[in-house]
C-alpha cells in the first residue's frame, strides 16, 4: 500500500515538472477535484493556442511597408546566447536558456512555436516584399513633396492667405509622419549604418512580429477595426472635400476652391492619392502603436511571472530584465520622437487655424470647420496610442509590480531585482524644452492676436493741418474697412 502511494506521488511530481515545463507556471495538485494519481496535463500544440492573427494588422503592414522577403517570424535567443553563438559555442537544446524559453512565450505565457502560416502573413509576404515596400514609401514621399511643391508654387494670388496656405502644408506634413518613419525604419533594415540610432528598429517587421506574441490579437482588433471605418469615413469627407467645388465653391475656402477649378490635371490627383493613403496610414500606424504599446503592458505581467517563479536564481531574473530594458528602450526612443513630431506639427497648425478664425471677417465655409476638428484628433489619437504624451509610465508600472512581489522568506532576493531595475532606469527625456516652446509658441501667438485685436478695435485715424491763424484743424477721419 505504502509503495503505491509513493509512486502516485512521483508521478505527481513528474507531472508538476511536465506542466511547468510546458506552461512557465507550477500545477497546483491539491486544487485539483479530481484523485492526485489521475491528473493528466495535456500538451499543447501551436495550432491548438495560436489564434490568426487579423488581416487588418497585415493590410496595414503591407500600406505602410513593414515588409521584406522571407520568413518573418524567427526565433528569438537571450543576449547571453547570443554572444556564445557569435563565438560558436551555442548549441541550442529545449530548456538549456530559461530566458530564451520566456521570449517564446504568448500573453497566457505558454512557450509556443509560431510559423508564418499560424499566424496569417503567408499571403501578403511575397517574393519581392522587401524592394516593393522601398519602392511604395519612396512613391508616398515624391508624391506627398510634390503635392506641397505645386501647392506653393502655383498659388500666389491675392486670394490666397500665406497662413492657409502654411495651415493645409501643415495637414499634409502631419499625413506623411507615419511613412517617413517607416521609411527610416526600412532604409535602416536593409542598410544599417546609414540611420544611427535604435529606435528605428522598433518598426523593424521581425521585431513587431515577435513582440505581438504577447498580445491577445483577438481581443485587440476590435480597435483595430474600429480606427479602420473612422478612416474610411474621414477619407470619403475629405474627397468630398475635393469634388464639392464643382458644385458649390462656397462649402470650402477660397484657396480649395482655385486649386480645384484650375489643378484638375496636376493637384486633384496627387490631393486624392495623399488623402486616401495618408488618412488610411494614419489610422493603421496609431493602431500598430497601440499594440506595441499593448505588448509591453502584456509583458510586464510575464515577467512579473517569471520572477516569481525563478527568484533565487538573480542571475536568471536579471538577465530576464535586462532583455525586457533592451525592447523597452527601443520602443521608448521611437515614442518620443514620433510624439514630439505630432505635437509640435499639429500645434503649429492649430494656431493657424485660430488665427484664420480671428481675422476672417466673413463666415468660414463648412470643410474649414471640419479641417480644424481633424487637427484635434491628430493631436488626440498618438496620445490615446501610447496611453500618455511618453511611455515611461510602463517601466513605473514595472516596478510597482516587482515591488508588490517583496515576501519576509525571499526579501533580499527582491532587493537585489529592485536595486538592478533602478540602475537599468532610462534616463529622463527634456520633455522640459518640449513644454518651454509650447509656452512660447503660444505667447507669441497671443501677443500677435492681442495686436492685431487691439487694431481692429481702433482703426480710425485723424488728420491734422495747420490754419493761417496757427490753430490745428481736423481735415479727414479715416475708418478701416
């Protein structure tokens, strides 16, 4: 009897080692309902807890040019690794790296092994991939240039107000943001050295693709969608926008109008190619944000996972860490150049607008209303995407989370994680000098408008001459119109 009860509690062991092996997380036996000696864990497959992902997330991959040839899911290794494998003393066998085990794992930290075929890229990843999306974002960037070049030049009239015309190069600087990024991102793919800096490979596809393993795509293309039909319908307004001078020149301003009437072989296709790619591109780069941003929030909870689980082995969190810091720091970098791009553009083109608003004596038309309210979401959505105007929130986030983690059994354990997590903190960004030329931008633009109010307000002027007598006599008044 004793003999029996000794092998069912091996096998529960072998069992308990089994499931943590497959699943980075311990099986609980006494929760169980059901006799200890009969538990079984099945092995998971990757067709079996892999979901495809959505076809939105490749169509908008495939229109901002995150592709190239070949596979695009890899497998990831640990710096440590890495370097043994450059020395060639890398030989990689199941369960020899635990950090290379938990790069592999999906958001129910499951370690799966994911193809290109479970995840849905085989149909837009082609042959020629990597040369076509260098192509599309070159054609995107002549296009776009050419668009502002022939806006500028061709329009010099007295119709056309400098501000506005500044106000709609602002809109089209603000549509190409997105691909310029990509842009950098593909030249820096392809040809290393030419960008320095790391944080263009935050849009590297390679990256993208193995930090979306710790999204739940299924629950976040809701969103996904969502800014899909905004942008359809934004672009449908803003082609309207385009054709409704041809009916009526008074639903939008006088420069749309001229451009319209009289560019219909050179400006109205280029307008119609930059605002059904700029506004579609707009929409799929704040959703690819999103889920980044999304994945680091996913990962914090793996992480905190696996410290918990691996606490007396420090070496092993804090290589762990150190892994999490590197993707972190890569994410943090792209973050803030791209908001600082979006709120700087579209303050600027703000302030214009207003500035139209306050001088324009006659009602404004109808699109120009709906011009200033498209600045607004573009100052909005990038926010929304990242969760703030910076991600520094997500490594507080961590280390609350570690922190939470302290018990009296293991303190100095957790000691050693908080003191490394505080020396691997980035450094803050001059978020500082950012804040100082809003201010500045915006006092000055008050000065101006106080000015040119307090002119308004008083135009009329007196004219003077001197009679024979040497008195001063009032000759003319005139009045602004």
């Amino acid at each position: 009897m004793s003999s029996s009860v000794e092998s069912a509690r091996e096998l529960n062991n072998d069992k308990t080692m089994t499931h943590f092996a497959t699943y980075g997380s311990p099986l609980n036996i006494q929760d169980s309902s059901v006799d200890s000696a009969s538990v079984k864990v099945p092995l998971l497959r990757a067709n079996e807890v892999t979901d495809k992902w959505p076809v939105l997330l490749w169509f908008y991959l495939k229109t901002l040019g995150l592709y190239h040839s070949g596979r695009l899911v890899r497998p990831k290794i640990c710096a440590k690794c890495h370097r043994a494998k450059k020395h060639n003393t890398f030989r990689y066998m199941e369960g020899q790296c635990k950090v290379c085990d938990s790069l592999m794992w999906d958001y129910r930290g499951i370690p799966t092994e994911i193809t290109d075929r479970d995840i849905g890229s085989s149909f837009f990843n082609h042959c020629g991939s990597g040369l076509l999306s260098l192509i599309w974002l070159l054609l995107i960037t002549g296009i776009t240039f050419a668009n502002i070049i022939l806006l500028i030049t061709r329009y010099s009239d007295d119709q056309c107000d400098i501000v506005h015309i500044l106000a709609w190069i602002g809109m089209k600087l603000l549509l190409y943001i997105g691909p310029f990024i990509c842009l950098v991102s593909v030249i820096h793919t392809t040809w290393p050295t030419v960008f320095m800096g790391s944080w263009s490979n935050a849009l590297a596809v390679e990256f993208v693709v193995h930090r979306l393993r710790f999204v739940n795509m299924k629950d976040k293309q809701f969103a996904g969608y969502a800014l899909f039909l905004g942008s359809i319908a934004i672009v449908c307004s803003q082609c309207l926008r385009i054709t409704a001078p041809y009916f009526d020149p008074d639903l939008v301003s006088p420069l749309i109008a001229n451009e319209t009437l009289s560019g219909l072989t050179s400006l109205v296709p280029l307008h119609f190619f930059v605002v059904i790619e700029g506004y579609i591109n707009f929409g799929g780069f704040c959703y690819l944000v999103y889920l980044l941003r999304c994945s680091y929030e996913s990962e914090i909870r793996l992480i905190t996972k696996f410290l918990r689980h691996h606490i007396e082995d420090t070496d092993l969190c804090r290589a762990r860490l150190a892994e999490a810091f590197d993707a972190y720091h890569i994410f943090r970098e792209f973050a803030s150049g791209w908001i600082a791009l979006n709120l700087i553009l579209c303050t600027v083109c703000l302030l214009l607008e207003l500035h139209i608003w306050i001088v324009k004596t006659q009602p404004l038309a109808l699109f120009q209303y709906e011009h200033s309210f498209l600045l607004v979401f573009f100052l909005l959505f990038p926010i929304i995407s990242l969760g703030n105007v910076d991600v520094d929130y997500l490594w507080n986030r961590l280390l609350r989370q570690v922190s939470r983690q302290r018990s009296t059994r293991q303190e100095q354990y957790w000691d050693k994680l908080m003191q490394f997590l505080q020396e691997q903190r980035a450094g803050s960004r001059p978020w500082q000098s950012v804040l100082a030329y809003f201010l500045s931008t915006i006092a000055i633009f008050s000065a101006i408008q106080f000015r040119l109010w307090s002119f308004d307000k008083d135009k009329s002027v007196n004219v003077y001459s001197v009679m024979a007598n040497g008195s001063l006599s009032l000759m003319q008044h005139y009045q602004g119109a």
